[in-house]
C-alpha cells in the first residue's frame, strides 16, 4: 500500500482540474482524454506505467463517446486521476481493474455535473436578459468569466471527490484484502466491446467498415505473430 | 483587421458559457467583441445591435465557430440588414456542427488517441502522448486561425468559402483512416493490456468483449458502454465475494 503525501494531491488536484476545464470549456487540447489525463497522473504519482495503462483501459471506453452538443456524456478526465491515485496506492495485482472501476463510476457521475453547469449557466443567461437584448458588452463578460469559474469549481470539486474516495478506498482495502484477480481482464473485454462498438458506429457501412475490418485484421496479425 | 489576436485568444474558450439557454451564443458574443471595436466608435447604436446579435442563440463545432463569428462581423461593418445576418447565423449551425463532428470528435480524435494506444503496445512510451497533445493543439489553433480569417475574408458569402475549402474533402475522407488505425489499436491495447496476466485472462476478456458486444449491440439506447462495465464488475465482486 502506498500512500501519496499531500503535496502530490494538491499538484493532482491542480491536474485533474486543468483536466476538467479541458473537456468543454478551455482549451479542449486533448488533455482530458484518459490516456492523457491518467498518464500525467501516473508521472505525478512516480508510477508512469500504472498510470499509462489505466488510462489505455480507460480510454477504449472512451473511444465509444462522442462528445457533441447538448448530449449527456460521461467525463473520464478528472476520473482518471482518481482512478491512478487508488489502483498506484493499492499497488499490486488487480490494483489497475480497481482503479478503472473507480474511474467508470466516477466518469458516469461526472457526467452529472455537466448538465448542472449547464442549467446554472442557463438560469445565469435567463437573469441577464435585459442587458444581453440591450447590447452589453459588460454583461457578456460577465457570463462568460461566471461560466469559465463555475467549470473550474466544478472540476475542481470533482477531482477533490476523486482523490477521496480513491484515498478512502485505498485506507479502506488496505493490506489485507486481495482484490479479484478476474476484474482487470473482464474490464479489457468490455472496454475492447465499447471501443469497437464506438469504431463500427463511426465506420457506418460499405468501404468504410471494410477498412475496420482491414485494421483490426493487421492489429490481431500483430499479436498472433507476437509482436505485441 | 484590429482585434483579430484577442478573437482567436476568446475563440479558445468559446465554450467557457455553454448553456441550455443559447449554447456557446454568450462565448460567440465574447469573442465578437474585439473585432466589433471599431463599430463601437462610428456607429454605437448599431455597435450595440450588433453585439446583442453577436451573443443570440448559436451552436455548432467550437472549432469551427470562427467561420460564422468572422462571417457575422464582416456582415455587421458592411452594414448588412440584422436580419440578414441572424439568417446567415441559423444557416451555419447545423453543417458547421456536422463537418466538424465528422472532423475532429468522429475523426482525429479517434485516430490520434488510437495511433496512441498502438505505438504505446507497441513500446512507445509517454514521449509519444507528448508529441500528440502537442500537434493536436497546433492543429486546433491553425484551424481555429484559418476558420476566423476565412470568415472575415468571405462575409455573407462564407458558406461558398467553406464548401470550396479542405473541410468538406477532410470530412469525407476522414473516416477510413479513423476505422483503419481504430482496428488496429484495439487487439494490440487488449493485449498490451492482458499480457504476463495468468493462464485464462485472455480467455476471460474475449467472453466479456462477446456478451458486452451483445448488450451494446441490442440492449437499447440506455444499455452504455460505462454501464455495462460497472454491471460486469459488480457481478465479479459479488461471484468473488460469494461464491463457494
């Protein structure tokens, strides 16, 4: 059991914020996709490949999102820090499928959250009315600085019940109890159904899927011919 | 034209205000206010028309929000009827939103974060994630760049601008490479993912990947992937917790 001192949370907190923010409001540079967000998370933790493959794991559920408009979608970002800090702290075999099962409850609600920063921002907009028909620059700015902090809060809340109920679960499980060996390959097989669920959705039909099929034809010549 | 840096700095955050209420309108409106400085000066009745204009309902990719924001300005100093140009904005919204979908999250998303997963099982390391996130965010702010600039240049006629640009080609073609190296990344990250696992790992993914498959495939719109994931390891935690 490893135990992260309080100067990695606050730099961890600090990440899986920039993380949150990432995803819709600033700068949505890729960082708050798993892979990103958990390998960082591993680096900060002085486990980089812990970190790299919860967030590979992470990610093939990811793969099966597309985050558009006003749909509702889990957010892996800040998620995936959570999921780092507890499958490095349990820190042995089946610590990685503890981790992402953190991560996927987390992700799922994430989600939530969203759409409660997107009706406070909404009921924001509804009492600026006037001044925004009126033509205010000033009121504009408001909203828009107003939107960009309640995101911040937002994620940083989040995070924070990340790397607490990952601290938790790590205090919790302890020494003593074994975790179950069959989580990690069970949680591959689902994330390897999303990932190509998401993939045929993307291909549509024909020529499209064909190359799919192409693709995952050359990935299974490589790991039959054991070069994966 | 004056204010262009500060529009494409805002236009990074055009989401910063996403609402149910007029989507990324108030990040529109935001970023509209540098190039609109101008008008304010000449014209500021109209400045103040233009500015409530700027911040109306509008929705489509982040990315490509630079086009219709650039459109709408040009229109907006060269005096174009405001109903006009809230016409020229509900015109945008959908294609805008749909060749940028098609582009970006159904397409070098995918490819990039599937590029990532492969070379990583094939033995990058984190090096590859940096040079990733960087060229990524090169891309977004070239784009962004280009959207903004093309916009100002075209006015109300920015949707033929568009059509004649590398945007619908890229959409078009976009979704072969996105299956191709998605299909790559996928047996290689499981894998990865199982090796040095003990005798029965692999077996035990490939049933989960089947029944999950399954349950992905007809389950309906509720059954999503997260779901089935935390359904399969809270039926593992309780066989493990129960089980003779």
């Amino acid at each position: 059991m490893i135990t992260a001192s309080v100067g990695i949370l606050v730099v961890l907190l600090l990440w899986g914020t920039l993380v949150g923010i990432d995803l819709v409001s600033v700068p949505q540079g890729l960082l708050a996709r798993p892979l990103i967000a958990a390998t960082v998370a591993g680096w900060l933790l002085g486990d980089l490949h812990t970190g790299i493959r919860v967030g590979a794991l992470l990610e093939l559920f990811a793969l099966d999102v597309l985050p558009v408009g006003a749909s509702r979608y889990p957010e892996y970002g800040p998620a995936s820090v959570g999921a780092v800090l507890l499958a490095v702290g349990l820190d042995r075999p089946g610590g990685i499928g503890a981790g992402v099962l953190l991560g996927l409850l987390l992700a799922l609600l994430a989600g939530y959250t969203l759409e409660w920063l997107r009706h406070a921002n909404a009921r924001d907009v509804h009492r600026t009315e006037d001044e925004l028909n009126a033509g205010s620059v000033a009121a504009i700015r408001r909203l828009q600085w107003a939107g960009i902090t309640r995101d911040l809060v937002r994620s940083a809340g989040v995070t924070a019940g990340a790397l607490l109920l990952a601290t938790v679960g790590i205090a919790r499980i302890g020494e003593a109890a074994s975790l179950p060996a069959a989580l990690t390959p069970a949680l591959v097989g689902v994330g390897v159904a999303a990932a190509l669920s998401g993939a045929v959705r993307n291909a549509g039909r024909g020529r499209r899927l064909l190359w799919l099929g192409i693709g995952l034809a050359a990935g299974l010549a490589l790991v039959l011919g054991g070069v994966a | 034209m004056k204010g262009e840096g500060r529009a494409l700095l805002r236009l990074m955050a055009i989401q910063g205000a996403w609402s149910y209420e007029r989507m990324i309108g108030i990040g529109m409106g935001f970023s509209a206010a540098p190039l609109l400085g101008d008008l304010e000066q000449a014209e500021p009745a109209r400045h103040r028309e233009a500015t409530a204009r700027s911040a109306e309902f509008f929705n489509c990719h982040p990315y490509l929000a630079g086009l219709a924001l650039g459109a709408s300005v040009r229109a907006e100093q060269e005096g174009v009827a405001g109903a006009q140009i809230q016409r020229l904005r509900t015109a945008l919204c959908s294609p805008l939103g749909a060749l940028g979908d098609q582009v970006f999250w159904a397409g070098l998303v995918p490819i990039l974060m599937s590029l990532s997963l492969a070379a990583i099982a094939l033995g990058g390391g984190g090096g590859v994630l940096v040079a990733v996130v960087l060229g990524y965010n090169l891309v977004r702010v070239l784009v962004t760049r280009w959207a903004l600039r093309t916009g100002l240049a075209s006015g109300v006629q920015v949707g033929r601008a568009v059509s004649s640009s590398w945007l619908p080609r890229a959409a078009a073609k976009v979704a072969v490479p996105a299956g191709l190296t998605a299909g790559l990344a996928i047996p290689l990250t499981a894998a990865w993912l199982l090796a040095a696992r003990p005798d029965g790992a692999g077996l035990l993914a490939g049933a989960s990947a089947g029944v999950a498959w399954l349950l992905l495939r007809f389950g309906g719109g509720r059954m999503t992937s997260l779901r089935v994931g935390l359904m399969f390891a809270v039926v593992i935690l309780l066989w493990t917790r129960f089980a003779p």
